[in-house]
C-alpha cells in the first residue's frame, strides 16, 4: 500500500529540468549521502554523441536491502535516450505477439458436416425454395461460408531498424520514467525470496522485475530467490526484448549488461544494413 | 528551438506520466487504411467504382485492340534496334567524377592498386553480374578536375579516361573478366566462406579479345613495350608531359598488375581461403598445379 502510495507521489512530481548530465561539483555533493568511494566512469564510446549529452545513472547494489549508491555511469544517449516513439513501442509489441501466433479456429465447410447428399426435395413442383442440399450455409447446421480453417499463421517480420529503434526507445522511456536501474553485479547474501521480495518492495522497485545479465547463467543465490516469484525474472542480454520489458514495472541491468546492449544497439544503429533491409525494401525493381 | 529539445521534453514529459506498459501503448492515430469496404446505407453505395460499364465490370479491350481498326502497332513497320541486345555485354559507368570524390572521402585507398573489388567495397558503385554487367566502365565525365595518382584496373575506359589518369602519373589497366570471377570480385567474404578453391579467370570472348589485347586500351593481354609506346604518344596528342613513374617512390605499386588468370590481388587460382582458422590451403598434387597454371 505504501508502496503504491510514494509510487503515486512520485508520478506526480513533474520534472521541468531536463535530464542533463551532472557534473562532477554535484557528485561531491552526494558523496557524503552515503558510500565512502564513488566509482565515476567517464566513456569513450565508438560514436561518441554529437547533439546530445550522455545520461548518468547511479550504480546501485544488491547485497542490502537499503540502496546503496556504488557510483556513476554514464550511458549512450543514441540508445538510452531516444525519442520516446509509442507507435514504434506498439509495432514491436504486435510483432512479438503474431509472430508465434497460429490460430487453431476452426469451422466445418458445407463438404465437411456429416450428411447433405441428397436433394431434399425436387427442384421444381413442391412450392418450396429450391436447395441442393440440407448442409448449404443457408441451413441451420449447415457448414460455415468462410469461417475460419485452422493452423493460420501471423508470421510477419519486422523491418530491422524498427526492431532496433523499438529497443532503443523502450530502454529510453524506462529510464526516463526511473523504471530503469543499474546495478553492479547480482550477488545477494542469501537465497531466500523475502529478502529480494523486501528489496524490490523497499526500493519501490513495483511489484514486476526484469534483471538482465550479461552473462546465461546467474550466481546460485539470485537463481534460487528468484525461482519462487514469479514476478522477478532473469533474462540474458541476448533474450531481451520489448515485450518483456514492457511487461515488468521496473528493468534492472548490471553494469556490463548496460554495456554490451549499448555497444550491439550502436553497432546496428551505425551499421551498413543495406543487406538486411533488402527484402523489406517495398516497390523493388 | 532543435530537434534535441524536442527528445529532451517529450522524455521529461514521460517522467510526470503513467508508466508505460502493455496496456497503454498504441499505434499513431489513422495509420492503418481500413481493409473492408463500407456496408451501410451510402457507404456501400458503388465502392469507388463509378455507374455501370467498364468501371465495374472490368471487361477492358485488350490493350492496343482499337475496335478493328488496323493497331498502332502494326501499322508502323518494325525496326531492329535493339536485335541482340539482350546478349551484349553492357560495362555500367562510372565517372573520373565519382572517382575523385571516393578518394577524397577516403572510400578508395590510393597506396594500393585499385581493381573493381575495391571500388565496390566503397559502397558507392554497384553491378549485377547475372544482369550481363561485366564491370566498370571508366567515364571521362570530371577528367579535367581528376588529380590522384592511382593504378587503377576497370574493364572499359575511353581514350580520354587513360589521358587523364596517366596525365597524373597514375596507370591504367583494362582487364576482363568473366561473370563467375565477377561475382567473387563482388562478395568475395561470401566466395570465401563456401570453401570453395578459388577458379582460374577465364580468357575474353572471342568479340573482346581485340579490345583487351590492344596497346591503345590498355589491354591487360597487350605487349608491355608496346604499352608504353602508347602512353608517349598519348601524351604527344593529348599536348601533357608523361611524368616518370620510374623514379617514383611508389613504383612497385604502380607496377603491381595481375595475372591473366588470377582474381584477386595477392592470391593465385587453385588457394581456398579459410576464414575461420584465417589460413590459406595451397595445392600441391602436381596434377592440380598443372590445371590452376595453364
């Protein structure tokens, strides 16, 4: 309740300062909030940002239940912060759900239900309308005129830049709305769920976590708490997506998680994928 | 006000919104075109097909039918102009223009000899092979402004095109190749990862044979004391001073011209590239050697 309550007010504070990037006064500021060492990391990126600045996010913990600010990272603004596109945000969410979508309906054509042979009556001479058969789709129990026949796929792909500008403007929109948190590694103290139960609760992390690693395998502790909640997930950066993150309230990366999704999205983002998109290109010669 | 504060605005917009989530998001209103067609009173009145006729019913005279009369199309008598054409080769152009301006923004590296490989790796010039495209022809369109120093191998040039190359000291190569070499030339990571020996180039159909054994052109089958004949009279017409390579410090590369056989720069016919192990297997039965030589 309380929880849901501080989330509320939160909401309701309305930031008219944008997300720049803090400089090093106001890191000494908050160095003695708690942390004795700060670790700041200033990057060097392959395409360094031209217009925009890096966004800083706190590296946090979780081996204790209160937060801990371990240090500042600085991101990509090509990737975490790119223009919030809802419609693109839609088309990757419709994507995820058709492509393995196979609609089992089915109904039974006027050959298909049992019966219906025989003329029910002589076409001329009873007074009746003339009918050829007692399963036409005009009869009760008749078949069904283009009903639906099972095993119809929604296979579609997505064209590649909108796959991966869906990526990039998820992962903006979670962190411009502090649904996003970096941690530095997964390592909890102990293996029970009430203690990450009580850390998402206290951080006011919203009952859903996505945690991506970097790596498809995680620390035996994190595995086993989060075994039992079924609304804390783990996820290899390689698996990550929009409909999942969309799905669980808060994302939280690990440091070199956030690196190599920034470095692969750059990558793509700068890439010559002439070659992938050929055969989206429409009006081909 | 720029584009980067109208991403900064819509994302500290975010911050005072609900959160996003599977049940809030949606596509841009009206971009999806309604796939049925109206059903109701006026709606479904002609479905855009206009009253009656052809408009409706589709039932269009086959085209160039002109009721009877004697068609267009017939009536003028053929004429050839385009016999054959489906089997020339065709070489798409491109300009000492376009050239000068891959160097300048460093696409082409002027240090090593340049072949069509190079040239499309640049990404700026592109050819079918399975299109009857056989390779580059070199246009003089911006020869008066074409200053590097290359050598260069394209497989069509006119006379103007070899005066303004070797008018800079650079030097000019006309060679052929056979569609099958060209599509290696033209993906050669793609020839190279199906593991296959790398083929012989084969010699020019018998209709190019004068082209590419000439002095004039450049031929890569001409005499090289012939060549260079060639080259001083060229500039005797042309009215330049043929600058001495020879005393270049970069001779050797401008000297650097392949085998009539060979396909690509550095690696002879018969080798399979392995990029996995990044080696290269070279044969040795005696058999093979002879075959890959003649």
């Amino acid at each position: 309740m309380t929880s849901a309550l501080i989330s509320a007010i939160r909401r309701l504070h309305i930031a008219v300062t944008p997300q720049i990037r803090v400089y090093s006064s106001n890191v000494a500021a908050t160095t003695s909030a708690g942390s004795n060492s700060l670790s700041i990391t200033k990057k060097e990126w392959a395409f360094q940002p031209q217009y925009t600045k890096p966004r800083e996010v706190w590296i946090e913990n979780l081996d204790t239940i209160e937060e801990q600010k371990l240090g500042l990272f600085e991101l990509h603004p090509s990737v975490y912060a790119a223009p919030p596109r809802l419609d693109i945000i839609n088309q990757n969410v419709v994507w995820q759900r058709k492509i393995r979508f196979v609609s089992w309906a089915h109904t039974k054509t006027r050959a298909e239900v049992r019966g219906g042979g025989k003329k029910p009556w002589p076409q001329k001479g009873t007074g009746r309308a003339r009918h050829g058969s007692i399963r036409s789709p005009l009869w009760r129990g008749g078949g069904i005129a283009h009903g639906p026949r099972s095993g119809k796929s929604h296979f579609f792909m997505l064209p590649f830049h909108v796959r991966i500008h869906g990526l990039t403007t998820t992962l903006s929109s979670k962190l411009a709305q502090d649904d996003l948190h970096i941690v530095k590694d997964l390592e909890l103290p102990t293996d029970e769920p009430e203690f990450l139960a009580e850390l998402v609760e206290k951080r006011n992390w919203g009952p859903s976590v996505l945690i991506v690693d970097d790596t498809d395998y995680a620390p035996r502790n994190i595995t086993a708490a989060t075994d039992s909640l079924a609304h804390i997930n783990i996820m290899p950066v390689y698996g990550l997506n929009v409909y999942s993150m969309l799905k669980h309230d808060t994302l939280v990366l690990t440091l070199s998680a956030a690196e190599k999704i920034e470095e692969r999205l750059l990558h793509w983002l700068h890439a010559d994928t002439r070659a992938q998109s050929r055969e989206y290109k429409v009006n081909q010669v | 006000m720029g584009s980067r504060q109208i991403t900064e605005k819509s994302l500290s917009m975010l911050r005072s919104l609900p959160r996003i989530s599977l049940g809030n998001i949606r596509d841009n209103p009206n971009c999806k075109k309604n796939p049925k067609r109206g059903r109701a009173q006026h709606g479904g009145d002609k479905h855009g097909a206009g009253n009656k006729g052809s408009g409706q019913r589709q039932n269009f005279m086959r085209l160039g039918y002109e009721t009877g009369n004697n068609p267009f199309y017939l009536r003028v008598p053929q004429e050839h102009y385009y016999r054959g054409q489906h089997l020339r080769r065709e070489y798409p152009p491109l300009s000492l223009h376009q050239l000068q301006n891959m160097i300048d923004k460093d696409r082409l590296d002027v240090n090593q000899p340049i072949d069509i490989a190079s040239i499309v790796r640049s990404g700026i010039y592109n050819f079918f092979p399975d299109l009857k495209q056989f390779g580059v022809n070199l246009t003089d369109e911006g020869a008066d402004i074409f200053v590097a120093k290359v050598n260069i191998e394209v497989q069509w040039a006119s006379e103007q095109v070899i005066a303004a190359i070797e008018k800079n000291g650079g030097v000019i190569t006309t060679a052929y190749y056979d569609p099958h070499s060209l599509l290696l030339l033209k993906n050669p990571k793609k020839f190279f990862e199906s593991g296959q020996a790398i083929p012989r180039r084969m010699i020019p159909p018998p209709d190019a044979i004068e082209f590419y054994t000439s002095a004039k052109t450049r031929g890569y089958l001409a005499d090289p004391e012939e060549i260079s004949k060639e080259r001083l009279k060229l500039s005797q017409k042309y009215g330049y001073s043929l600058p001495n390579i020879e005393k270049e410090s970069n001779y050797e590369m401008l000297c650097e011209k392949k085998d009539p056989r060979q396909i690509f720069y550095g690696l002879e016919p018969g080798w399979v590239v392995n990029l996995k192990d990044e080696c290269i297997l070279k044969p040795k039965d005696q058999e093979l050697l002879q075959f890959y030589n003649s």
